[in-house]
C-alpha cells in the first residue's frame, strides 16, 4: 500500500511563523529557507501532474514567485506548506493545459517511456530482473493510461508526501471521493496488468 | 485425500496471496518512482535570485483610487461651483461723508418708473359677445359728398386792406348724426 504522511494536523512551529514573518518583509533568505524545506515534496507535486522534470521545476518556479507575491494572503503561518503545495499544483496543472506543454511532451515520450525502473528485488536472479524490468514498464505504461482523475491522486499519494487531507484539499475533491479515486486507480491498474499478463492468476 | 487437497489449496492461495502482494509492492514502487525527484542543490538559489521586488497587497489599488479620487473631486467641483460668488465688497457705512455724496445722488438722480409690485387682480371672466349681424336696411345712408370750398383765386393786392374777409359758410346735407337716426336693435 501507498505510505502517506503522518495524519496530525500541522503543529505550530515557531520558526515557519518567524520566517514567513520575515518574508512578508521582503527578506529573501527567509523565503529561500521557506521554499527549501518543501522543494522536494513541491517538485514531487508538479512532476505528478506534468510528468516532465523540467516542466515539473519551472512550475515549482512559478508557484515560488506567486506564493513570494501573495505572501500577504497567507493568513496561518503554519499552513505555509499546505498553502505553497496547492500553488505549485495549480501552476502545474496551467503548465499541464497549455499547449507549449503538449507538444514538448509528445516530442519527448518516447525518451520519457524508455526511462529505466530501477525495480529489481535484491536476490532476484536474471530472469527476476528481466521480468521486473518487464512489469515496471507495463506498470509505467499502465499508470501513464489512466484518466487524470484517478492518476492524479493515486501518483499525489504514491509521492509519500502528503495525506489524504492535503490531497483533497490540493484537489478541490471531498475527501472521499480522493480515497475512491486511489482505490479504483489501484484496481484498474491491476485489471490492465491481469490483461497484459502480469496480473493474479487465479 | 481431503487434507492433501486442502494442503494445495492453502499453498495456492500463500502463492495467489505473495504474488498480489509483489504486485502491490511492485506498483507502489513503479509509481513512487514516477514522482521521484533528483536532487537539485541550487534550485533554491535560482528560484531566490528570480524573486521579483515585493510590493504591498494594496499597490494594485493606487490607479483605481487615483481615479475614484479624481472624480471626486471634480464632482465635487461642479456641484459647488454655482453657489460661489465673489465675496461682497463692504458696503459704505453711515458716517458723514457717505451719507451726504448719498443723497447727493439721490438727489441728482431722475425718478425712475414705479414698478409695481403689488400682484394683479384676478380679472373677471369676460362674456362671451356674439358678433352683431349686419343690419343692411337700416344701414347708413351714403353720405353725398362734401362740397368743395371754392375759393377764388385772388392775388394779395386784391385782398382788401381794411375789411375782413368772409368765407361762405360751408353747406352741409343732411347729415345723420345724432343718435335718433339710429334704429334700435332687435
């Protein structure tokens, strides 16, 4: 199963209100330090909407220069994260919708899908590695194929980042809906596999 | 038999079990490596020096109240503009010199036409007068025409030095011009 983040709410931390309080001042090193702790989590974000690293970065970029813009909108200091997550997702879906973005991205699947799984169990023997090469493959394909609202949450969710709240919330979807969608995303995914041959024998 | 059967079928499903499981892990692990990142130590630093000057919150407010205030104003302007006068010079006081130029010209001043100022009387609704038809009977009888003074011509030396000179009275027909002439109307 996917690992989501820890389920607590957000605890107050002192040093995220000091620097967003500095930021608002238009100290850049605060932001800077801001954008670091999360870059990670918020490029992980773009790169599930935009499947692209490069477009992934450039929309962590654009979100960093909106979220520095709006900074005075932010109303919890300690919903920084919640808040700059949402922005760089919904810079990636404009990056994702815009037509620049579709021709760059047809003209570089074929790399993008030969990009090598390192999926290989540690005692696998060669025939192991050549079949989970095999099924990565399938399985990147497969994930590739699903509609966007089933692959949205289900690659949010495999990010590790962020728990179900914070996918909904990054979403616009109830809650609910987010788990059904991540379920059915698994079992289509499961049934595509089965068809390919890679699936449960029953 | 039968527990040799059952024996089977659990390693069947321990097998159909660990191989779902693999699945599972093999999907998690293919997925999560679909948004894994590599590390870029110095996005941070782009993304930093890329930062535009901040601005307040408010600037984008500035033309909009520029503009209300603009037209404020002049609103302001216009509304008030009929009401301002120049101010009124002081009017001379009653003191000696005043006083006297004053009625000095008053004085010299012809008297002006008496304007009234009381309000007219509300005048009576007239009756409505028929016009009067023509009574061509009793009309006036034409009138002969007046005899022409004739007085014959006469240079000055005729005239006489001593008498006075008498003109003919003048001969009238009858003439209808008193009131018992006219008939009395219907």
């Amino acid at each position: 199963m996917l690992t989501l983040a820890a389920a607590d709410e957000p605890r107050a931390d002192p040093e995220v209100v000091h620097l967003v309080a500095l930021a608002r001042t238009g100290d850049r090193a605060a932001f800077g330090e801001l954008i670091e702790r999360h870059l990670t989590a918020a490029r992980r974000v773009a790169l599930a909407a935009v499947g692209q690293p490069s477009d992934a970065d450039e929309a962590v970029q654009e979100a960093s220069v909106a979220a520095w813009r709006r900074l005075d909108g932010l109303h919890d200091a300690n919903a920084f994260r919640g808040w700059f997550l949402r922005i760089v997702w919904r810079k990636a879906i404009d990056r994702r919708r815009s037509v620049r973005s579709w021709f760059d991205r047809f003209s570089s699947s074929t790399a993008d899908d030969q990009r090598p799984m390192e999926f290989v169990a540690a005692e696998a023997t060669p025939d192991q590695i050549l079949i989970s090469r095999e099924l990565a493959a399938a399985i990147a394909q497969v994930v590739r194929s699903l509609p966007r609202k089933l692959r949205d949450p289900f690659l949010l969710a495999a990010s590790g980042d962020h728990r179900y709240e914070d996918i909904a919330a990054m979403l616009g979807a109830p809650l609910g809906t987010v788990k059904w969608r991540i379920a059915e995303a698994r079992r289509v995914i499961r049934m595509k596999l089965d068809h390919m041959g890679h699936g449960d024998p029953r | 038999m039968n527990s040799t059967h059952d024996l089977s079928a659990d390693l069947s499903a321990e097998a159909r079990r660990a191989k779902v499981d693999r699945l599972d892990t093999a999907i998690d692990h293919v997925a999560s490596r679909m948004v894994a990142v590599a590390d870029d130590g110095e996005m941070t630093l782009r993304i930093v020096s890329a930062l535009p000057e901040r601005t307040s919150r408010l600037r984008w407010l500035i033309p909009q109240l520029a503009a209300i205030g603009a037209i404020a104003i002049a609103a302001l302007f216009w509304t008030t503009r009929s009401n301002t006068r120049p101010a009124l010079a002081a009017l001379p006081t009653l003191d000696g010199p005043n006083m006297v130029g004053l009625a000095n010209a008053v004085a010299a001043s012809e008297p002006g036409t008496a304007l009234r100022t009381m309000p007219l009387e509300r005048l009576e609704r007239l009756e409505r007068l028929e016009p009067l038809e023509g009574d061509h009977e009793r009309a006036l009888s034409p009138m002969e025409a007046v005899a022409a003074l004739l007085v014959p011509s006469m240079s000055p030396v005729e005239i006489p030095a001593t008498e006075l000179l008498t003109i003919a009275p003048i001969a009238v027909s009858d003439l209808p011009m008193t009131a018992e002439s006219f008939s009395q109307q219907k």
